[in-house]
C-alpha cells in the first residue's frame, strides 16, 4: 500500500494536495520470465521473491512531458521501491504529476509506509530530467532512500523505519494513485522510459536477492504488470525488458 500525503513543487508557489492513496491489486502466482499480470493502479516491472531477500533496488527513469486537458484534474506517479507486490508495506521513492486547470505540477517525494509521504521541499522536478532513485535496507527494519535528479545534479537522501517490512519484492513502476478514496484518473503521460538504456545512469533497473545483485531480467520471478480500469481496458502498459533486462517503456492507453 502507497499513501502519498502531498504538497506541490512545481512551476509555481507551494500549494496543499490533497491525499492520494494506492491500493495494489496485482493477480500473482505467476513467475515465469514472461509471466504479467494485471493491476488497477501499478504498470511496470517488479521483480517478487521470499520474504526477507530483496535487500535494495536502484531505478532510473526520464520525467515524462505530461499533457492536460482543462476542465480535467488527472494524475501520475513513477517510483521505485521495495515492497508492496505481495504486502502492506512500502519503502520508496519517485516524482508524481498532477494536471490541474489545463496544467501540470511536478514534485518528488519519499515514503516509508505506513507513515505518510513526504514531499521533498526544494527538488525541482522537470519533464526530461533523468532521475535516479535507490532504496536499501540498512538492517533493524531501517531503510536508506536516495532520489536524485542527475540532470539539475540535485539529490536528496533520508532514512526511515518500517518495522513489519517483508523485504519481498523490488519495483520499477508507473501509477495512478486513489484520492479522495476512488482511482484517479491516469494522466496522458505518453510513453515513460525506465533504466540504463534510456537515462545511461548505470545498474537500474536492478535489485539485490539473496545477495545477488543484477537487473530486473536476470530473475526468474521478474513480473511485468499491465495497468488496467474495473472493465479490464488497458490504461498503460509495459514493452518487454532490453536485451540486458535493465529497461523498458511504459505507454500510455
């Protein structure tokens, strides 16, 4: 489970967000290479494992330029983090956009569910700026995350705890959060691009299980995941993993 508990930084002044909130429903059991499943709210890739194994995960993904359309308040969100595939606790971070009046607002947070997100204050966040996230566990249910915006060479890096953290499964991912407790509304974000391919910032997206350090494509139980409405319609999907299993896109539709 994600809860973002957002203020705004963006193109103009710091205004209140209201609370968003995301409740993966994601269909498992599937672990093949190829396997995918289908979630109302996460695209991407994950990669699931035994509980206490999946000890870090390093992302990399391009902002995306998102289009808005007056008169409709549309959202989304792209993190990396551990946790939250099989389970109720998340460790995470990334940057979520917002179209409001025909224009969108960008911001980066971090969360250490269930405590609430925390907006970074004075992380300026642009479309095409590559960003860079990692989240570790440092032991004793306490986690390291690291975001950085290596385009503007900002960085912002924090600990927290989270006491019943499973340590189950690594993320990449794109999403539309809950607010005002029903699913947003996903944002026309085009197409969104995510690891080393795509950015050049090396070793995403990768993960370490079991002590093994590598990218997403290099574990069996890597999941695709398919964003999908009530009615089953795709809202955004993934391509297939690069030859080197460290990147993708997602598109929009």
């Amino acid at each position: 489970m994600l809860i973002l508990t957002l203020i705004a930084l963006a193109f103009a002044p710091l205004a209140v967000k209201p609370i968003l909130i995301s409740h993966p429903m994601i269909k498992q059991g599937l672990t093949s290479l190829s396997s995918s499943v289908s979630s109302l709210n996460w695209a991407g890739y994950a990669v699931p494992a035994e509980k206490g194994t999946v000890t870090s995960v390093a992302g990399s993904f391009i902002v995306p330029s998102v289009t808005c359309t007056t008169g409709q308040t549309t959202y989304v969100a792209l993190w990396t983090g551990l946790d939250g595939y099989n389970d109720t606790t998340v460790e995470q971070a990334g940057i979520a956009v917002e179209c409001e009046n025909g224009k969108p607002i960008y911001w980066a947070w971090y969360e250490f569910y269930p405590s609430p997100s925390v907006t970074i204050k004075g992380f300026t966040v642009n479309p095409g700026d590559d960003i860079y996230v990692n989240v570790t566990y440092l032991g004793h249910g306490k986690f390291q995350v690291t975001i950085k915006d290596v385009t503007k060479s900002e960085a912002y890096s924090t600990t927290g705890r989270v006491s019943k953290a499973e340590l189950s499964s690594a993320e990449c991912i794109l999403e539309r959060p809950v607010v005002n407790g029903q699913l947003s509304s996903l944002a026309n974000f085009g197409t969104a691009y995510y690891g080393q391919d795509y950015t050049s910032i090396l070793d995403t997206c990768y993960a370490t299980v079991s002590g093994v350090t590598g990218p997403f494509g290099l574990f069996p139980s890597v999941v695709s995941i398919i964003m999908v409405n009530n009615s089953g319609e795709t809202l955004a999907y993934p391509s297939s993993l690069t030859s080197d299993g460290s990147s993708f896109t997602v598109t929009y539709g």
